[in-house]
C-alpha cells in the first residue's frame, strides 16, 4: 500500500509493475509512476486518471497516454500503477480525488493540470 495526496492521503494498492499487470474490472482512481532512482524505493507521479471500469482503459500499453508513460519512465519495465477503489464512490468522488492529485503532484503526462484549491495561508502557511 502506498499513501497519495494531501494530508492523510488516500490508500491506493501498489504499486505494481504495470508490464504484466491485469487491470480488476472494477471502478478507481489510478496512478502511473515511475522510480526515478532505480536503486531508491522513491515513487514519482507521473499521471493520474479515473475509470469506471479498468480493464476499459485499455491497460497495461494500450491507453492513449503510454507512449508519453514509457518517454517519460524511459522504458516500459520501469512503470508501476497504483489504484483505488472509492468505497462507495461516484464518478463524481473519483474525478474529485484525480483533480486532487494532479494538483499535488502536477504529473508530467497528464495534458489537462489543476491548481490546488487551497492556499498556504489557509493552514498556518507563510503570511
């Protein structure tokens, strides 16, 4: 398990490789991530997306943003994915919480960014 996003952070499975991974067919926010230093356990995000049903988004190099995913990873054996099932989750919840973490983590392969909807002020930050 692996912790994503403000604060507490959502519990999302993973990660595992993607190259050989079969998506459940169930409904969850997703992220594709990368080790940047192959020798450390250090994740990157590097994009975030939403499904109603995985195995429709055409995992694991099939979904139209995998080549950018490998670019990116530089080579498709270096590529994890994380998920998380909403517990009772909308569609709604779900592009909720993937807004949310393109936010935080500005994930380089996703073409549509989002800004944080909170300021530092907010909690306690620099005035």
């Amino acid at each position: 398990m692996i912790r994503l996003g403000s604060l507490a952070g959502y519990p999302f499975e993973g990660p595992r490789l993607l190259a050989g991974w079969t998506p459940p067919a169930v409904a969850a926010v997703y992220a594709i991530t990368c080790k940047p230093d192959p020798a450390r356990e250090r994740h990157a995000v590097i994009y975030v997306g939403e499904s109603a049903d995985l195995p429709a988004e055409r995992f694991p190099f099939r979904h139209p943003r995998a080549a950018s995913w490998i670019k990116r990873a530089g080579s498709r054996y270096q590529l994890y994915i994380c998920t998380y099932e909403v517990p009772g989750g909308t569609a709604g919840h779900r592009e909720q919480i993937m807004r949310e973490l393109i936010a935080t983590y500005r994930p380089s392969c996703n073409a549509e960014q989002f800004s944080p909807t909170w300021k530092p002020e907010w909690i306690g930050g620099d005035r």
